[in-house]
C-alpha cells in the first residue's frame, strides 16, 4: 500500500510504500473514519436539523396531496351541507307538515375512531343517503300534492257556527281554565261558543264523520270529523246530530244544533281542532269577523247541492234576501 507523507527534514512529500499489517491497520483506520464522518453527517441532518429520509419525503409528499385533495373534498361537502340542510328542513316543516306525512329523520352517524379517510368515506355515503333519501321525500311530497287539489277545503277553516254579532259569544277559550263544574285548573281543549239551544251547527272543511256518540257525561252528544291531512275537528254539547259515522261531508254542511248535554253548565258549543291528535287552538283557523252574507251564501249553496240543484247568483241572492228577514239559519 503506498502512502504520500510529508518529510519535515527535506521540506516535501515523499511517497513510502506499506506493507504488512502497517497497510492493515491504516486501510482499518481510514475506514473507521469515513464510517465515523458519514455518521456524524446522517445524525447532524436527520437529528439534529430534523431533515426526512428520502422515502419519508415522499411519502410525506404523497400525503400532503392526498390531504389536499380530502380538504377541497370536505370543504365542498361543506359547501353543499346548507343547501341540503334547508331543504330537508322545509321538507319536515312545511311541505310534510302541510300534508300531513311522517318526518324524515336523519340516521347517519360519525364514528370518532375512524382514520380521516374512513370518515370521509363515510360522510360522503351519508350524504349520497341523505340526497337519496331526500329525493325519495320530495317525490312523495309530490305525489300528495297533486292528488290533494281539495286541501284547501278540507282544513278547517271557518267558525261552527254563523258569525252574526249577538247570536252567540265565545266563553272559554283554549288552554288552561278552571274546570266550571269540578273546580281547580285544567287544560281546555277547544273554544266553547255560548248559544241559545237549537242554533245550526255546521262543518268547517270538508271531510268524513269519523265519530258520532250520544253520551250523559263528557262531550255529551258529540261529533267527529275526520278532515285528512292530519285534521279533525271535534262538535260537543250538541242537542241534535243530523249526520251519521262514514257520512261525508262538504264545508257549510249542518251537523247538528247547539245543546247543553254531557257535561255542560249552560248551552254552548265546544269546538276542537285537532292536528295528529293533538288539539290546537281553533282561533287560529278561523275568522270570527267573516262577512255574514258569505257564511250565509256558503250554507245556502250546500243545500242546494244536497238538493241536486245548480245554485245560481239570482238564486243564491234570493235566499240571502228570505234569511235576513228570518233572522237566523
């Protein structure tokens, strides 16, 4: 092994030649050095400054674009989660409520112990559900929509009883009251409308008897009506019914008079509406100021139909004219 050192006497380099394990031991040590440098290197760059193996690079590299990808992935999500949002509100809240269907509910779940991935796998097949789903909902909505063009008719939607001022007064209303015969505070389903006994009662939408009960206690004499659409509106205290169970029955059409049977302390009429079963204030429904004449020309024209015959204008004027010098219908 030849070696190139530097002479202190003669002032040069001069070239000597190894052997034995003098070349061992320096090819050993030279080695030893180079191994200990690298190392040193490696420590200064991947410890100490904190630089990534190269296949940690680009695996870190191959990473960040994924999760570039899933961040635009889930912003857009993010994006379209309002709108969707919205409409599956105005589906549960207006659209299914106005018809009466079940509300649509929402059955996704996230699992926290899911990696990033997963999750966002799972969102985006919650929301594709949740579009479906909704689609599925909206076409049903649609379904009922045109087949219910008689909505507007069927909701009750006018006072029991003919609006003239002196005829009647409204006694206790819906909500918490004091029980008139029991004492102490109860809950008052319906608007009562104090009346002389006899005076018409007739149906505020259009609709099928559902019920009809004679009793000496409770509602007393009491009818039933089922509206659709989640509606039914309750007659109670009556002194005659003049429908039966399965009669259907148009807006206008008398049902029965007013009467004090059941559980009454005077003549009145108690009046429910009720939506799902739960009642609902009926003044809410109702217009207690409409026009005499148009209650009047709405009855007259239930009759004549009843009675197979086409109402006219003269022949609706006509009787308007008879029932006000009668002075009640």
């Amino acid at each position: 092994m030849r070696l190139i050192v530097y002479n202190p006497e003669t002032l040069n380099y001069e070239e000597r030649q190894l052997t034995g394990w003098k070349a061992v031991l320096h090819f050993s040590l030279m080695a030893v050095a180079a191994v200990a440098v690298v190392g040193a290197f490696c420590w200064l760059w991947f410890v100490k400054f904190g630089n990534d193996l190269p296949k940690t690079a680009i695996l870190k590299k191959n990473n960040d674009a994924w999760q570039a990808r899933m961040g635009v992935i889930r912003h857009k999500l993010d994006v379209y989660e309002e709108p969707l949002s919205g409409i599956e509100a105005r589906d549960n809240e207006v659209y299914r409520l106005i018809f009466a269907l079940d509300e649509i509910r929402d059955t996704a779940r996230t699992d926290s112990l899911l990696n990033p991935m997963q999750a966002l796998d799972m969102r985006l097949n919650a929301f594709q559900n949740r579009i479906d789903r909704q689609m599925s909902a909206l076409g049903e909505v649609a379904l009922v929509a045109r087949e219910a063009g008689n909505m507007v008719s069927c909701i009750p939607a006018v006072p029991p009883l003919l609006p003239k001022k002196g005829t009647y007064h409204l006694s206790s209303p819906f909500g918490t009251r004091v029980d008139p015969v029991y004492g102490g505070l109860a809950k008052h389903s319906g608007q009562d409308f104090a009346s002389k006994v006899g005076n018409p009662v007739y149906a505020t939408g259009d609709g099928v008897v559902e019920k009809v009960d004679f009793k000496f206690s409770g509602y007393g004499n009491e009818v039933l009506i089922n509206h659709g659409f989640g509606y039914q509106s309750r007659y109670a205290h009556l002194s005659t019914v003049d429908v039966g169970v399965g009669q259907p029955l148009k807006r206008g059409d008398k049902i029965g008079e007013v009467g004090k049977s059941g559980k009454a302390t005077g003549p009145h009429l108690h009046y429910e509406v009720l939506y799902r079963g739960t009642p609902l204030n009926p003044m809410s429904f109702m217009d207690m100021d409409m026009p005499v004449e148009e209650y009047r020309a709405m009855i007259v024209k239930r009759r004549m139909e009843n009675a197979g015959m086409r109402p006219t204008a003269a022949s609706l004027g006509e009787r308007q004219k008879k029932q006000g010098t009668n002075g009640r219908q």
